[in-house]
C-alpha cells in the first residue's frame, strides 16, 4: 500500500511534473511551490512558447539575408523570455483557476489548491516574473516593445476563455504563438506578412497539441462544467486533429513562401521542407492518438516540443549553409 507520504499533496510533487525533476530533487524547499507554480517541473509549456519566437527570428534572417550580434541576443532573449513569461501565465492561469483546480484529479495537487501557497504570495510571483521579463524586452526595438506590452491581453484573458468558450485552446494560440511575431519583429523592425501566416500556422499547431493534452481531463471537465475543444469534438477528435494538422503544414508554408526572397528557388524549397517534416511529426502523434489513454495522450502532447524543433533547425541549416 502506498504510504501518504508517497502522495503528491503530501511531498508537495505536481501530479503530471516529469518524474525526478529538478525542481523536486535540487531546489531549496522554500522555492519549490514557487517554481512549480511557473511550471519549472513541466518544461514543455516553456518550449511550447519559445519555438514560435525562434521560427519567427531564424525566418526573419532568411528573409533579408542578414545576421548579427542582436540577432544571437534576440535568441537568447527569446529564451529567457519564454522561461519568467510561461512561468508569469502559469501563475495567474493557477490564480484565476484556483476554486477549479481543486476538484480537477490532475491539477489537485498544485501549489494553491495543496495549500502550498496563498493567492496574494502568487500574484507577487508572477509580478516579479513579468517585471523581469519586462526588462529584457525594453532591450528590443519600439515595434517589438509595443507587441510585447499587447501580448498580456491574451495571456489575461485565456484562464478565463474555458469558462464562455468551446474553444479555449484558440486563446491559448494567440497568446503561445505570440513569439512569432514579436521575433520577427525585433529582426526587422515592422511587422509583416510572413510573421502573420507564421503566427496562424502556430495557432493551428496549438489546436493540435492543447486538443490532444485536454482530453485528459474531459471527464473532470465535464462534471465542473468547463469547456474545450477535446469535449467539444469528441469522437470526432481526430477528423479535427487532421484538420489542424494541415492548417500548420499550409500556414507555415505561406509563411515561408512569402518570406524567402524572389528567385531564391534551392532556398525555397528547402526551407519548404521544414513544414513538410514538422507534418509528418504531426501524422505520427495524430496515428498513435487515444483519447481514453492519459499517458499516450500526455506523451503525444510532450513529444511535440521535437515536432516545433524540426523547422527551427531546417531554418538555421539554411543560414548556415
């Protein structure tokens, strides 16, 4: 019989944390509930968000051509971003989750409902991350410093969309795929159109991955009356999985045709074939797909960090080449 003690309300461990983490072997007691509210336990939500920011960057150099130093700090920067602005949303989705979160059996265990941390000590957290990651935007250009100030309204808005929308995982799109933009941006100054296609394939690419990922709760979902796309479709859950799935193959594709400069053909289609392969990652979580199976539903979920990192190193092939 499994002693209490071996229970995650009991050692403090998050139910779904990847087993032996660092956070619950290597970090000070007292800062475990706080890193595991910014998910530091669960690192695919963290490369979820970042490789949008790298696509939009890597695609933005194969555009014009060029590369410098700001370029390998706007990488890095995109890095550190991803880690305090991931960690931020995760604590004020925790906040305004935290009277649901409780009767949930996957998300009992984090930090608020478990009693590990108050409310106010949260939204302190999350401030603290935000006005760090505030810091590092400033070092951009005003075109990306102003997305990124307009990134929080859907980072604000998304713990609320499960509540008067079927389809939440559509703000959840907005607000992870952001990245897309603001990184191109901070490369070239402007927004543009290749960014904006670049931005809508992500957000099919989330209807994907958050479709899947939800289903592990339909059943809890259901009986709290909250909403998404994996109670909405249902049976019918891999039509529309095969539907997102080219909708990010299509979309990333405009964006790269749109993108790879004119007469530049050995470079277009190359740089076409990093939709192509993240496609095919695609059809392989789409084919192994159960939506009774919790742990293939949460393994295809996380495998799909290796899916975003296909195009990021097709696109950096090519600038190397």
């Amino acid at each position: 019989m499994q002693g209490t003690s071996d229970r995650p309300e009991a050692t403090g461990q998050v139910a779904d944390a990847v087993k032996g983490n660092w956070v619950d072997r290597l970090a000070p007691a007292r800062t475990r509930p706080y890193l595991r509210l910014s998910r530091a336990d669960r690192p695919i939500g963290t490369w979820l968000l970042l490789l949008p920011c790298w696509w939009g960057l890597l695609l933005a150099m194969l555009s014009d051509g060029r590369a410098s130093w700001h370029d390998a700090w706007i990488f890095a920067g995109c890095g550190i971003g991803a880690i305090l602005m991931r960690g931020a949303g995760c604590t004020w989705n925790d906040i305004t989750d935290r009277h649901i979160d409780g009767s949930v059996a996957r998300t009992a265990s984090r930090p608020i409902p478990s009693g590990q941390v108050t409310a106010k000590q949260a939204l302190a957290w999350a401030v603290v991350q935000s006005l760090i990651s505030f810091a590092i935007l400033l070092t951009f250009n005003p075109a990306a410093i102003a997305l990124g100030v307009l990134s929080l309204a859907p980072v604000a808005i998304y713990p609320f969309a499960k509540r008067f929308t079927w389809w939440p995982q559509i703000f959840l799109g907005l607000a992870f795929n952001w990245g897309a933009l603001l990184a191109w941006t901070a490369h070239t100054g402007s927004l543009g159109w290749p960014a904006v296609a670049l931005y809508l394939a992500g957000i099919c690419w989330t209807l994907f991955y958050d479709t899947i990922y939800a289903h592990q709760d339909r059943e809890d979902d259901a009986l709290i009356g909250v909403k998404s796309t994996a109670r909405l479709f249902d049976h019918d859950t891999p039509a529309w999985l095969k539907r997102f799935l080219v909708g990010t193959v299509v979309l990333m594709g405009t964006a790269v045709a749109l993108a790879v400069p004119r007469g530049e053909i050995l470079l277009l289609v190359v740089a076409l074939a990093a939709p192509w392969a993240m496609g095919w990652h695609l059809t392989w979580q789409l084919a192994r797909f159960d939506r009774d199976d919790s742990d293939r539903l949460l393994m295809l979920f996380r495998s799909n960090r290796d899916a975003g990192l296909i195009p990021v190193l097709f696109f950096a092939a090519l600038l190397l080449a």
